[in-house]
C-alpha cells in the first residue's frame, strides 16, 4: 500500500471526525443558550425551562463520550499513526479548541444544573466532566510533542 495515499486517507478521516464533533458541540451549546431555533428533543427550545433545567439537560451531550472520543481519535490518527500528516498540528490544535470549548460549556451547565439537582446527576455528570478533560490533556500534550513543532 503506498503510504502517501495511507496519510492522505489519515488526515482527511481526522479531519472528518473533527467535523463530526464540532457538529455536536455546536447544537449541544445552541441547546443550552436557547437560541432561537435550538434543534433537539421534546424540551429543547422550549421557553419554559430555566438556565438550570437546561445546563442539566445538555451537561450529558456537551461533555458525552463520542464528543471527547471523536476529537482524541482524530488527534491519535493524525498524529501519533505512523509517521505525522502534513497538516497535523493544526488538526491537533482544532481538536484542543473544540474540547476545551465543549468542556467549558459542560462545566457551566453542570454548575448551573447542581442547585436544582437530586440524584446521581452530579456525580455522572462529574464523571463525563473528568472523562473529557482527560480527552483535553492527552489532545494537549500531543499538540506540544516534539514531533509536531515542523508539522503544518
């Protein structure tokens, strides 16, 4: 297999996936803010709930598995499957905004939904929150390897 092709196949999946994630990130956020048109569920957009109601709401999707999983899988794609591909830092570096952006956003609506909260929500939601700030730190510390300071 010629691994030109390979790598060119590499960062087009990575950049796909970055997509992917931003697409999710950006109707979780639409979801919480209740933005005029919010797209979602039965309860979203709904002007009846409260900042608190909606942070819980969105905490899940927000900080969920395949929001911190998509990005880490691009990175380790693009980065660290062989040799690097020609644009890989600025992969890595796009897959670090869209995490922390969609960790920041998680961490308000957890804050904002903990007031009027019972349950297990604080303590799942807690565990997404540490789960996609570990997605965050190895997305970081690939973005500072080394290996991609010569990478576009």
């Amino acid at each position: 297999m010629d691994t030109t092709e390979l790598r060119r196949v590499r960062e087009y999946v990575a950049w796909l996936l970055l997509v992917a994630a931003l697409v999710l990130v950006v109707v979780g956020a639409w979801q919480f803010l209740n933005l005029p048109g919010s797209p979602g569920g039965s309860s979203f957009g709904s002007a009846g709930l409260s900042f608190a109601e909606r942070g819980q709401e969105t905490v899940g999707s927000l900080a969920a598995v395949d929001v911190t999983l998509l990005p880490v899988a691009a990175v380790l794609l693009a980065a660290l499957a062989g040799r690097p591909v020609p644009r890989a830092r600025r992969l890595v570096l796009t897959a670090v905004v869209i995490q922390a952006v969609a960790l920041a956003l998680a961490v308000i609506a957890w804050g904002a939904a903990l007031p009027s909260s019972g349950g297990w929500f604080p303590l799942t939601a807690a565990v997404d929150l540490v789960v996609a700030g570990a997605g965050l730190i190895l997305s970081v510390t690939v973005l500072r390897a080394p290996v991609l300071r010569h990478a576009g």
